[in-house]
C-alpha cells in the first residue's frame, strides 16, 4: 500500500510493490479500454499491465501516518492480461473484410495509436502474448502479425474455464449453482473487456448460452477514468512520486480536495466481481 500527494490532493492506492522486482518503475498508461473504447488509465510495472479500480463512500477518511486525508476514496491496482487490452487494437489493425482474413502488418505498426502514446510501453510485452491468439510469419529479423479467429475463441474458451473452476472457490452460491449458471458468470466476467460482436457473441454461440443469462451480472468496481486522470499527472507520474517510497511530502495538504461523485459500494465487491446473486 502506498500513498502520494500531488496537485493538493492526496490518494491512496493499493498495489503490488513494484520495488520487490526489478527497478521498481512505473508508469501511469492512457489506453482505450478493450469494451467501450473509453481513455481509462493503467499501470505498469516491470512487465506486468495492472487496472486501475476505484470506490467510494460518502463518508469516509483515511489515517496516513500522522495525517488524516479526507477524501476516503480507494484505488486498487489489479492484473489484467494484455490480450484484453490488445486484441481490439489488432481487430482493427488487420483491416478484414467479409471472408478475407485481413492484413499481416508489424507490431510497432499495429500499436501505434494517435493520441495513445501510452501503447509503447507494451511493445515489450506485445510479441510474446499476442503469438497466443495471431498468426505470426517470419520474413528476415522482422516478425508480421495478424489476428487470427480460431485462436481467440480458443483462447477465450480457455480463460472461460479457467473462470469457471475458480468462482465455486470464492463463495457457498457459486459451489451450490449448477454448471450452466457458472459458465454464464464467467462469461459475464469476460464480457467486461469484449465487445460484443464479434467475441463475446462467437463465445456465447460455442458455449450455446444466452444472451441474456450471459450478461446479467455486471461488476460495480469503477474503472479509472480519463476524466480522472489529468489529476493524476503526467504518464511517469508514479516513477517520479515513487510509488515505493513511504515517505509522505506534507506540502499542500490544506488545499481543496476534488470532489468525486460515485456510489458507494461495499468494499468486498470489489474483490469478487461475480458474487452477486443473479436477478
């Protein structure tokens, strides 16, 4: 956990610490989120593409030290595999056509995205996770990448069971519902990050579930926004603040806090995104 002021306000965010491995950097990234397109803010750390989340109450504070800072609002940093965050952007980037399968075009090419500088912090990461769901040809030292549709199905089916061994883990109505109500949650799950055509409907056909019964569970966890995110600073804001340094700086701590218009949710919503009972 680690906390940092800036521009007069401080937050809080819980985080895995990037100064256990490696060089402990940072970076604050804009990218479209994968569903709505949306600017949304995520972290980077040594290899690893966090989500920022955040909730809030309508009372409430935090103790930091010998502070007390007002704004009880919370950010979590949490995993999320690139793919996600990717395969939007190589949807496009193949440029298909009916039944032409598209176009094989290089990486620094496919993540270049204007006004998304931010891309270019996963073109170390991009090669290796996207080989998963591409077809990858080989032409001298340069590497060509296109989307290919049979290996996103079978990767999403795989994520789709793997989802569906872990949530009976995570509470009594998970373990006690029958199997085709857990698919449909797991699904739901996924359906967070895909858009619905062509994915999560290509999902639904091959797992025969219903549109309906796929999408009844939708998380409360706030993604943060880009609205957010000029308060948030420049894109190497948590390298320069540090986000491993305990230290608090006690310079603007009067200054008027931003109000942020949210509902409040309980906190364990945040940690089990599909432990809602299904209306």
């Amino acid at each position: 956990m680690s906390w940092w002021e800036g521009g007069g306000e401080t937050r809080l965010l819980i985080a895995p610490d990037p100064g256990a491995v490696e060089n402990g950097i940072s970076h604050l990234l804009l990218l479209r989120h994968p569903k709505s397109g949306n600017a949304t803010c995520y972290i980077f750390t040594n290899g690893m593409l966090q989500e920022l989340h955040w909730f809030k109450q309508s009372y409430g504070s935090w103790f930091l030290g010998d502070y007390v800072c007002e704004d009880g609002c919370l950010y979590m940093a949490t995993p999320v595999d690139p793919v996600f965050i990717l395969l939007p952007i190589f949807e496009e980037a193949r440029m298909k056509k009916g039944d032409d399968p598209g176009k094989f075009r290089q990486l620094d090419e496919i993540i270049f995205i204007n006004g998304y500088p931010g891309y270019q912090h996963l073109l170390s990461v991009a090669e290796n996770c996207m080989q998963v769901v591409c077809e990858v040809k080989e032409i001298g030292s340069s590497k060509f990448f296109r989307l290919d549709d049979l290996k996103v199905l079978a990767w999403l089916y795989h994520k789709v069971c793997q989802l569906k061994k872990t949530l009976p883990a995570l509470d009594l109505r998970h373990a006690a519902q029958d199997e085709k109500d857990t698919l449909a949650d797991a699904v739901s799950i996924l359906g967070e990050y895909l858009k619905d055509e062509p994915w999560l409907n290509l999902l639904r056909n091959r797992l025969k579930l219903d549109p309906v019964d796929a999408t009844k569970n939708r998380s409360d966890i706030g993604v943060f926004p880009h609205e957010m995110e000029s308060n948030m600073g420049p894109s190497n804001l948590l390298q320069e603040k540090g986000m491993n340094d305990k230290k608090i700086t006690r310079a603007g701590r009067q200054a008027k806090k931003v109000k942020l218009e949210t509902e409040s949710h309980n906190i364990r919503e945040m940690f089990c995104r599909a432990s809602r009972r299904r209306k």
